[in-house]
C-alpha cells in the first residue's frame, strides 16, 4: 500500500493522507498539486508534502482523483518557510497554502449528473415530477450541473430527488475540475508553403483581381514582412490593411494563408535595455560601500536616509552586483501605487529582467511570474511585488530590498496568515543564504532600535541628493485663523496664498487629507441625528459624486437623505471633510485649474493608479488631492508645494503607535516637496500647533521622536521591549461575545497575570453585525516565545470545547501592529 500526505487550502490543522497506486508513488514529488476528495462531494486542490507506506490508524485513506502537475510548483525550501510562517503566526498550513499560491492553482471543482445507460422514464415507475423534470432536461445534453439543476427546479435542496434518480441507476454523480490558468495565444498568419515561390506569388495577385481588398491583404503582409523579420500577428495585419476578419478568412480558405499560435506571456517590456545605471554622488557611494561591507558582518542593514536623498538609485547599484552574479533579487514595496512609477524606472535598467507580481494583475500574469521564478527564467531575476510576492518560489535568492520599511501595509490583516511582510522577508533571506536591505526615512522604531543596538547593521544619508535643502516646515494655528476669519472653507489663508504663489511659478501642488469620501458624517441641525450602518457601529460616509451615503467597513449604501431619518427636518449638515470636498473647494477657488483626486475611490481599476500618477508627472494636473497613497515615495519633480489640511486627526488615534505613525507620515508628504533645486515647502494645519510631534516633524527631528517614544514604550511594556499577540472574539450575539471575552480573559490571566489587557470593546466594536472584543498578550523579551503560543493554543482548544462558545470566532494576531 502507497500513500501520500496533502495539505488543503482549508484552515485544518492536520496534513490529510491519501491512497495511490505504486506509479503515482514512484511518480509524485513533494510541491506538486494533486486533485483529491474531501467530504461528502468536493474536490479540492492539495500539494503533496510525503510519499510514504504508513496507513492511516484513525480513517480509511481515500484515493486520489488525479495529479495535475508534471513536476512541483513548489519547492521544497519554500514548504519549510510555509511550515515556519504558520508556527509563527498561529495560521494553519492550508491558509498559507492559499495565501501562497495563485488563484489559478486552486482549481474549482464543480458537481455534475451524466445520464446512465439507454432506459428512459418510462422504463421505471417515477411519479416524482421533478425527477421527471431533470431526466427530461437532459434531452440533447450528456451532462448536467447541480446548479443548473437548482435552477430548473427553483430550489436549493435538490439531492433527495437526484438520490432518487441515482437509485433507479438513471443519473450517475461526478466531478468537474477547471484548470483556471490558461496561457495567452496570439494568432498569427503566415504564407502558406505552395505560395512561397515568386511565380505561385504572382499567380495569386492575379487572381485576387476581382477581390481587391483581399488582393490589399496580401500586399500589406508582403510590406510588413519586408520591414520587420517578426512574425505578423492577424490582429496587426487587419489593422494595416483596415480589413476585416471576413477578408481575411477568405484568403486562409483559399489556402493563401496559413493561421498559427504562439504562446506569449502577458506581460512584456519593449524597449531599449540596459541603460547605464546612474553613477552616485559621494554620499551615495560611500553609502553603498558601507552597506557593502556591512553584508560582511550582518545579513540585515537599515539604510536610514531623509526623503530625496536618492535612496533608489543606492538600491539600483546594489541590485545590478548581485544580478551580475547570477542571483535573484527581491524589490519589496508597501503600496501598489509606487511599482507604477518604479516600474518604468527599473525597466530602463534592468529590461527583461524584471518581473512585476501584486494582487491588481489578473491570474494568468501572477501564474506567468510563478512559472518563470520557479524555472529561474531570465525574465524573473529582480521580482518587484508587494507583501505577496515573498511567496513565490526563490531558489537562488541573493538580496531582498523593503523599501519604505515602516509602512504599515506591509502588515496583513484578514485573511490569515496574519504576517508582517518585512520581518517575513527577513527570514525568507535568512532560509535563502540571502541578505536584507531594509530603507526608510522615518524607520518604525523597532527597526532602528534592532540597528542602535547592533543587531542590524545602520548606514545613514542625511542629504538629500544634489545638496537640495529639506523643505520649510510651518505650522499654522487653524484656531487662531478661525477666530480671526482667516479661513476659506478648509483652506487657511496662508495655505491659500502658498498655493497661488507656487501655481504663478508653473509649479505643482499636493495637498493631503487622511480621509476619502465628502464628510465622515452627516448630521441633522434640528435634533442633531447622524445616520449609521445598520451592520457597523459607524456613521456614513457622504460622497457627493454619487449622492450616497457610504459605510467604508462593510460597503452598505443609501442614497443621499432630503430629510433626518428621525425628526424629518430637511436642514441637514455635513461635519469633517474628506478628499472629495477639499476637490470640491479647490474647483469653486480655481475654476480654470485641473484638479486630480488619489484616493481608494479613484483608483480602483488595475491602471488606475498609474493614470493618475502618469498625468500629474506629465503637468496635466495642477494640484493633487489624496489620502496616504499619496506619502508612499512617490518622486515627482515639478513639486514645491505640500499641504496637510488637518494634522489632528492622525494624532488622536486609540493605538500606541499613533504619535510615531503620524510623525511617519507627516515627514513623508513633506518628502514629496522640493525635490529639484527649489526648496520646497510643507505647510501643516493644525488646531494643536505645539503638539510634541508636530514640533519635531517641522525640525525633522527623527532622533527626538525616537528617543521620547521609545521611553514611553519602555515604561508602558510596548515593542521593541515586549512582543504582542491580539486575540479578537468575534460574534453576532453581544450577550455571548461578553460572557464569552470575560471566559478568555479570565483563563488567559490564569497562566500570564498581569500580562493580558482586556477584554475590551475596539474603537469600532461591531462590524458587519459582528461584535468584536480584544485581549492583548504582552509578552516580555525574556520570556519564551513558543511556550506562550502553546499555553493560548491550549486555552483556544478548551474555550471551543464549551457547547455554547463553538460559534464564537476567535482570530489570532501575532505582531498585531
């Protein structure tokens, strides 16, 4: 007996082991994909993890449905990281499997009823009519699918009647599997062989006399080959001859033509390779040098350099040793918005060899990526991706750059595996025999403080490139302006004359505000009601160029209200502003101007960010409005100007690190001003102008912040001198959620004490009619990592053993920051 051990894309905790026959042993690696049944009626899509001869004591091995791979997908060093990143943050293999692995590996298997034999319905005594029913939709079909069954007979439970139809032996049950990559064809057309000689080539001309848009084909075929030595795609040629597919088709039937495929990639770069990279300035290259030599002694380096020091082309140069090399490098970033403007930039360097993978391209181009990193292609040896791409399968892994390390994006929250990309990556390299080269200008301050303490190595750029002078911070006392009626709207006026100074100079603008949509709420004059969500504890969010009513947790809309909801007075008002208004504003103040809007509303489709990005580079917009996509290392050249509409409301979050956050981002959008030889300049509104951040943010203090954050984290037992574990319980019920919480509290203080803080209600404490409660886990440096985990899985495995806690969904967050 041969057997084999599968992981499944479901959260299970155990490897499922399965029969085969002695070939399938002889054949099947570890890291191939295997089609095998699981319950009563799916098919699921597993890897094989072990091939082995030991029997299953506890079930009876079921076989396997069929192998779907030639060879593995996965590699084996990639099996042992997954291994590691589902200890680590508490996930199950299987949900790592689905993070992992493209969607159109995880085939779909669809159930369906083949009709049995010749007998008819009258062969057998069936007064069901809709048994009935199903045997006669089958007229001139061989098969048919459960949902089409459900439809037929408009209802959902449908297998007592096909049991039936399965006893009588009338239908048989099976399975479907779709293989969902498909890898793209392009039609080509060439001269058929019997045409090939000038004497047939003439015959043919002469005949199309009478067919003089055929006979046009042909001779635009004769001109495109002559100029090019590239094959003529079909679609190319219709194009040139403004022909169409009827015509073309013709000639294919008079055997003129002959049609053929090619299999391309989606994603290919044309144009001139292999620019010389830029040579550095002085600081730059002593910068390298150093981190060079770093690589000596530690396998990580924090490169700490203030914005528009030309952290990018430090990274260029390192990039272009270790592609020499031969090795593979990974380019991570936060935000899917910076790998537009990145991508062009390192084409121009790197050409074919640069391979780009995030969730806004389609499947097929992610499958594409996968395939060429896992055969080592030339065309996948530096892969820029976000958080996903430390996924794929590496093999020959030499450096792994995080650019904008401190950016929370890198932090997964939902689904699971809940995983911080850049401490991932961190081990990925270390698996790999790889080294790491983390960059930021305000690094979160457990990675400086990895760096001061000597576990990273630390190499700074306190310039900016080309000696430019970091922009000119000011705050402005929006309190002290209101009561002065200084204000325009959301505009000071000082903020007013700043941005008419810089567009009279034929310069550009951005102007910041952490908030989509029109107004977070929208408020009755007369009783003061604000509308809600039904399914959040939220108010809506107004967006005005819908006229809906929007909650940005569980996407519930109405359209704009003419009147309160509760007194039916129609004096409504809008309180707070997000980007869409400060559109609005700007477009009222300076009608002849473009104004461009960069926020999640604007940039849904997959080149949605690049339209915007593209035109503001090209002068097509004078001033841009966005939320924090906009902070992310974007460099745009013809910038002078920055304003931070209202800086408060950053500051004031419910989370430890709302003050370092703010500072993070603040300093970033500042980075965004000045970036030629103009210096730039940041204006900061405000109505809490001598906030301790916000004075270190206007002398771009990061050391200040550093210090005064870090000893409060010390005294309040916060990262770097403690790591966390969130644990969320989840339920509709609010009185169970509460017993429930109190429960897990209760036990989890039992074995840590004073460790655990909470239950306690978030912020947002309902969420798509769930109520949600935290208990944080401070876990000290000195104490044992593991054994915590063990004593919380442990207290899990109880709490779900209770009847009336099983619905309760608990989810587990390790470095839940």
């Amino acid at each position: 007996m041969f057997f084999v051990d599968v992981i499944l894309p479901i959260p299970v905790e155990q490897a499922f082991t399965y029969r085969i026959s002695e070939a399938e042993y002889s054949f099947i690696k570890p890291g191939m994909r295997l089609a095998v049944p699981f319950g009563k009626s799916k098919v699921y899509t597993s890897l094989a993890i072990r091939v082995h001869r030991e029997e299953p004591r506890i079930y009876e091995a079921k076989e396997i449905e069929q192998i779907l791979d030639e060879t593995p997908v996965v590699g084996l060093s990639q099996l042992s990281y997954w291994k590691w990143m589902a200890n680590y943050y508490m996930a199950t293999l299987g949900e790592v499997m689905r993070a992992a692995l493209p969607g159109a590996f995880l085939l779909e298997s669809e159930t369906i009823l083949k009709r049995t034999g010749n007998q008819t319905s009258e062969d057998f005594d069936l007064e069901d009519e809709e048994a009935l029913a199903i045997l006669e939709a089958f007229e001139g079909k061989s098969i048919l699918r459960i949902s089409e069954v459900m439809q037929l007979l408009d209802r959902k439970k449908v297998l007592p009647i096909i049991n039936k139809l399965i006893d009588k032996n009338l239908v048989a049950l099976d399975q479907e599997i779709y293989e969902a990559y498909k890898p793209k064809l392009v039609k080509y057309v060439r001269l058929a062989e019997a045409y090939k000689s000038e004497e047939k080539m003439h015959e043919a001309l002469d005949d199309l006399d009478r067919a003089p848009k055929q006979r046009e084909v042909l001779l635009t075929f004769f001109s495109l080959q002559a100029g090019s030595k590239k094959p003529v795609k079909t679609k190319e040629l219709q194009d040139r001859a403004q022909a169409s597919t009827a015509q073309l088709k013709a000639l294919i039937d008079k055997g003129i033509f002959e049609l053929y495929e090619i299999r391309q990639d989606r994603i290919s770069y044309k144009g001139a390779e292999d620019t010389e990279v830029k040579s550095l300035n002085e600081a730059q290259a002593g910068a390298l040098e150093a981190i060079q030599e770093s690589f000596n002694h530690h396998d990580v380096c924090l490169l700490h350099g203030v914005t528009a020091s030309g952290k990018t082309e430090v990274y260029v140069n390192l990039i272009k040793r270790y592609l020499d090399q031969g090795k593979q490098v990974l380019y991570l970033l936060p935000e899917i918005a910076l790998t537009t403007q990145l991508v062009s930039r390192l084409q121009e360097y790197f050409g074919n060899k640069l391979s780009v993978y995030h969730s806004k391209y389609t499947v097929h181009e992610r499958v594409e990526v996968w395939n060429n990193v896992l055969n080592q292609a030339d065309k996948a040896q530096l892969i820029l991706g976000a958080r996903s791409a430390l996924f794929l399968p590496f093999s020959n892994l030499g450096l792994v750059v995080v650019d904008e390390e401190h950016e929370n994006s890198y932090k997964q929250y939902d689904p699971a595996p809940r995983y911080q990309a850049r401490d991932a990556a961190i081990v990925l390299a270390h698996q790999q025999g790889a080294k790491v080269l983390l960059g930021s200008a305000t690094p979160s301050l457990e990675t400086y403080y990895n760096a001061t303490t000597g576990k990273y190595a630390l190499v700074e750029l306190k310039k900016r490139y080309g000696n430019i002078l970091m922009p000119e911070n000011t705050i402005v006392d929006i309190q002290d302006r209101h009561r002065k009626k200084k204000m325009n709207g959301h505009f000071s006026e000082d903020l007013l004359g700043a941005i008419n100074d810089a567009l009279a100079e034929g310069e550009q603008v951005i102007l910041f505000q952490n908030r989509r949509g029109y107004s977070p709420v929208l408020e009755c004059k007369t009783c003061g009601h604000a509308p809600q969500c039904p399914n959040c504890d939220v108010s809506l969010t107004y967006h005005r160029h819908r006229e809906q009513l929007r909650c940005h947790y569980c996407g519930y809309h109405i359209a704009m209200l003419q009147k309160c909801m509760a007194c039916g007075s129609a004096e409504l008002d809008t309180k707070g502003f997000g980007t869409e208004q400060v559109e609005a504003e700007l477009k009222e103040l300076f009608p002849d101007l473009n104004i461009g809007r960069m926020d999640s509303d604007t940039t849904r489709g997959k080149f949605g960010f690049e339209k915007i990005i593209t035109a503001f580079e090209q002068g097509e917009i004078d001033i841009l409005v966005g939320t924090q996509m906009l902070t992310k290392g974007l460099d745009f050249r013809n910038v002078t100007l920055v304003g931070i509409l209202n800086a408060d409301n950053m500051l004031n979050i419910p989370d430890f690190r709302a003050h370092e956050r703010s500072f993070q981002l603040i300093q970033q959008v500042s980075g965004r001003a000045g970036r030629t030889q103009k210096r730039g300049k940041v204006l900061i509104q405000s109505y809490n102008p001598h906030h301790q951040i916000l004075q270190q943010v206007s002398v771009n203090d990061y050391e200040g912040m550093y210090h005064e954050q870090l000893e409060e984290r010390h005294i309040y037992k916060y990262p770097p001198f403690c790591r966390l574990i969130k644990i969320t319980l989840k339920h509709r019920d609010f009185q169970k959620i509460e017993e429930a919480s109190a429960w897990m509290g209760q036990a989890l203080k039992n074995v840590f004490n004073d460790q655990i803080l909470g239950p306690e209600p978030p912020p947002i404490s309902r969420i798509r009619n769930e109520y949600h409660r935290n208990i944080l886990v401070k876990i000290p440096r000195k104490q044992s990592l593991e054994k915590t985990k063990k004593a919380i899985l442990k207290v899990r495995t109880t709490f779900s053993s209770i009847a009336q806690f099983r619905s309760i969904k608990i989810v587990l967050n390790v470095d839940n920051y």
